[in-house]
C-alpha cells in the first residue's frame, strides 16, 4: 500500500491517497473511491476516513480521503461555503484524470462516498458535477455512483446544529431538489431511529432520485445511532457504546456488490 497526501491550498484542504501497490493480477487502471467524512462540517471525523478507505482498499478499489476545510465555531453554514467545496470535488476529479497513470486510477471508474455532512457535500457535487465540469473541462468528471452514508439532504429536515444554520440562506441547497438526468446512481442507507440526522433525509433522497428515473439502491436498518461508519470494531470508540453493529455493518457487502454491478457495464 502507498499513502501519499497531497495539499491543495487553493482550498484550505488535501487529499490522502491510500493506493494499492503492486497486487500480482490486478489491471493497470484501477477504480478508486473518494470519501467525503463527516462532522457537521465542524470537523472531519477520523472514524469515517482512513477505517472506510482500509475497507475499500480490502476489496480491489484505491481510495481517496478528503480533509476538506471546516468551519470554526462562530462561522455559520453559508452558500460560499458550499460551493467551495463543491469545486474541491470537481478539482480532486481533475486530479485524478490528470494523474491517473501516476495513480493507476480510472478516471471512468471513481465512485463518490459521503457519511452524514460529507454526504451532504457528496449529494451536492451528484447535483452540479455536470454544471462545474464545463468550467474546469473535465472529461470525467462524473462519478460512477454515489455511496451516501446517513446523508444529510435538507437542512431543515434535521440538522444538530441550528445555530449554524440560516434556512432561508440555505433552502437552495436541499440536494433532493437538485436532482436532475444527470444525477449518478446512488446507494444510500441509513438507520431509521438516526436521532441527530433523521431517515427523512434519505427519503427524501429517494424520492428524488424515483422521480427522474435515477437508478438507486437504498436500505434502512431498524436502530443504530448516528455516524456508525462501518459499524464494525474497525471503526469504534471503545469508549462509545453503539458503534458496533452487526446488522448494519452489511451496508459494506451491499455497497461493493452495487459497485461491481456498475463496473461490469
């Protein structure tokens, strides 16, 4: 395994590359998935980067985690804010295409994760890669698929954090609403009793994506608290009860069996 970070200051952020090395059998170009973590974009939570990307890594794809830049805790949510992060993603696609010999990723085969907030950074990038594409002349700029984690959609369907937030400011970026043809296919999941980011986030979601024909694959589990990850003792707190949850933890299997089918088209 190789694992390389790369700044990006013209956005306060870098990337972390975790890249397979030399696996005997493996083809030249392989997928790779980009992970977006959550932390109410506060903070990025170390629980939902290098523990998923390990995962992914386990299964044939390099992974990719983004340190994008957070707030501090008097600046509040705004539509800069948003949609600088939005040209981060469609940077790091531009990266990738551009080094993708260097990197051995292909760039037609890069799938874009997010857990909670990260997943509202996720979705928002599925909604506007198309608009952002023609401003940095990208030819892939799209991802394969979406791989939302307990997402954040709409901020007034349930956000921890209400100070940070002017709803009214914000109402543009429900990423449900943004849906359009040019949407990804998605896999999203989350628990139904989530108490800090409710299932209705993901509903709504799904809604969206059912309206314009996107194709999707979703699951709700019965309980799990929020930020579960993997769910797996790979990614725990020990001293946090909750974090390992068998049934949940099936999301993984899910997601790589939804991955290939992608692949294999």
């Amino acid at each position: 395994m190789l694992l390389q970070t790369i700044d990006l200051p013209d956005f306060g952020a870098n990337i972390e590359l975790y890249l397979r090395n030399n696996v005997s059998g493996e083809r030249d170009l392989l997928p790779a998935v980009v992970i977006c973590p959550g932390g109410g974009y506060r903070m990025v939570a170390d629980r939902e980067s290098e523990p998923i990307a390990l995962a992914f890594m386990a299964h044939g794809y390099h992974a990719i985690v983004v340190n994008y830049p957070v707030l501090t805790d008097s600046s509040k949510i705004s539509p800069d804010y948003l949609d600088k992060n939005t040209r981060l993603l469609a940077e790091i696609f531009k990266q990738i295409e551009d080094k993708q010999n260097d990197w051995k990723i292909d760039p037609a085969a890069v799938f874009l994760l997010g857990c909670s907030a990260g997943g509202h950074m996720a979705s928002l990038y599925a909604g506007h890669w198309h608009k952002v594409a023609k401003t940095q002349h990208l030819s892939h700029s799209k991802p394969l698929g979406s791989l939302l984690c307990y997402p954040v959609i709409g901020f007034d369907y349930g956000w921890p954090d209400t100070d940070a937030l002017d709803y009214q400011t914000l109402k543009d970026y429900d990423t449900a609403a943004l849906i359009n043809e040019e949407t990804p296919d998605t896999f999203i999941w989350h628990t139904a009793n989530d108490g800090s980011v409710p299932v209705l986030n993901t509903l709504k979601y799904c809604e969206g994506l059912a309206n314009y024909q996107i194709p999707f694959e979703s699951h709700l589990f019965e309980s799990g608290r929020h930020g579960l990850s993997l769910a797996t003792r790979a990614s725990a707190e020990s001293k946090k009860a909750g974090h390992v949850n068998p049934p949940v933890a099936q999301w993984l299997e899910l997601c790589v069996d939804w991955m290939e089918r992608r692949l294999e088209n």
